[in-house]
C-alpha cells in the first residue's frame, strides 16, 4: 500500500463519516464497550422575542453529549441579561440529571479564563488540567464532576 495525504480545510462530510466510523471500530474493540453516544441540547427560548403567536427565539443553553458514562458539557451560554438568576445552574442541573438518568457516572467540560471557571467551580466541578496560552495571552481550563444518582 502506498498512501497518500490530503489535507481538506473544508472536509466533504463523506471524509468525516468515514474517518469516524473507522474511529469508532477501532474504539469499540479496544475498550470492550460499544459506543452509546447521543447529544444533549437544551434551548432556552425567549417567547417575547418572536414574531407571530408560537413562535420563540433560541437565546441560550448547554449543547453537549452523553458517552462511556459521561457527559460532556462542549458549550453553554447564558444570555447576558440573565446572568446571575439562576438560570445556568438550572440548565446544567438539568443536563446532569438526563446524564444521570441515561447512566452517566461524571462531567467535564472546558472553559477559558475570561468565561465562567468559578460558575463551574461553584456547581462542583474542579480543575483536572489547563492549557496556558490558548489563544494567546489566556488559559483554557478542563474541569470535572462526579454525578450522583
């Protein structure tokens, strides 16, 4: 066999398909366990902010997903007028109760310096790594939960 290398910027979603299926076979191999992966989003809708009757506008929430007895938290936004409500606690409380409930055992998600370590930190959560410098002039930091049922 002789390989050759092509580097996509923008990749054909057959590429990706592909390259994740063969992913996924060798992960389920190895680990002994089959790959039980489904998303977790929560929309917080803004009912005001809509035209017509029924009709709302998405204005926040965690997007994320459930794998191997974990939850991963990839993004949250709170919106900026409600910051400080309440309303992010009760977006991840509720994420980690579905997480909970599909099996998960723990959490992680990522945050950067000028986002929202010490909301994380006070739901429990603490730092198990940190990458300094990303971007430039900044930390990103990995944190962790342990679920309870």
């Amino acid at each position: 066999m002789t390989p050759t290398l092509t580097l996509y910027d923008k990749p054909d979603p057959a590429v990706a398909r592909a390259v994740h299926a063969l992913l996924l076979a060798f992960n389920n191999t190895a680990s002994g366990y089959e790959f039980d992966g489904q998303a977790l989003v929560i929309g917080v809708k803004d009912h005001d902010a809509g035209e017509g009757e029924g009709k709302s506008e998405i204005i926040g929430g965690p997007w994320g997903s459930t794998s191997y007895g974990y939850l991963h938290i990839d993004m949250l936004i709170v919106p900026e007028s409600l910051r400080r409500t309440g309303l992010g606690t009760r977006m991840m409380q509720q994420a980690e109760q579905e997480a909970i409930r599909r099996g998960c055992h723990a959490s992680y998600l990522d945050t950067f310096d000028f986002q929202a370590r010490g909301f994380y930190e006070r739901l429990g959560y603490t730092v198990f790594g940190a990458l300094e410098d990303t971007p430039p002039g900044h930390t990103r930091f990995f944190l962790r939960k342990k679920l309870t049922h």
